[in-house]
C-alpha cells in the first residue's frame, strides 16, 4: 500500500512528508508482520536500528525500526523497515 506521511523520533518531527510503500506479509507460523520502504531526501538519512513513529496521512501510525539505507547515483535513497508491533 503505497503512503504518505511524517517521521518521528523521540516524540520530535524528524522527516516530513515522507512517500513509501508498505507491505503486510505472513510468516509459515502464521504471524502476521509489516515492513516497508520510504524515499529520503538528499544528505538526511536516518541511524540505522534506531526507532521511529511513522505517523501516515489517513491517520494511522506505526513504530518501525530502520533495516538498511540504499543510495546510488541513479536513484534516489531509500529507507528500510520494519513494523514493531501494530499499524493503526
């Protein structure tokens, strides 16, 4: 499900307007879990393992963890996470 909205850490406005996609998947023990990407702008990429509050537009929110940064010179960079416990 593509989204948009706002990062946070630590209760404080880090990143705004943040656009991504996130995914629901389920594990063979039936789990469910989320994980996802968002774009980052140029020269602002978050700590790795650090956690943040995803808050998106539509109201919902979720804390998610920063897995990996991708960058390269053709496209632009990109976070990873994971959803540590609800989105809603």
């Amino acid at each position: 499900m593509r989204f948009r909205g706002d990062l946070y850490k630590a209760g404080q406005l880090y990143l705004s307007g943040v656009n991504g996609d996130i995914q629901q998947q389920t594990a063979t023990s039936g789990l469910l879990s989320w994980s996802g990407w968002f774009g980052l702008p140029s020269g602002g990429y978050p700590p790795l393992g650090d956690d943040y509050q995803l808050r998106l537009d539509d109201g919902r929110s979720a804390a998610i963890r920063i897995l990996s940064v991708s960058t390269g010179s053709a496209q632009p960079p990109v976070a990873r996470f994971k959803v540590n416990g609800p989105l809603q």
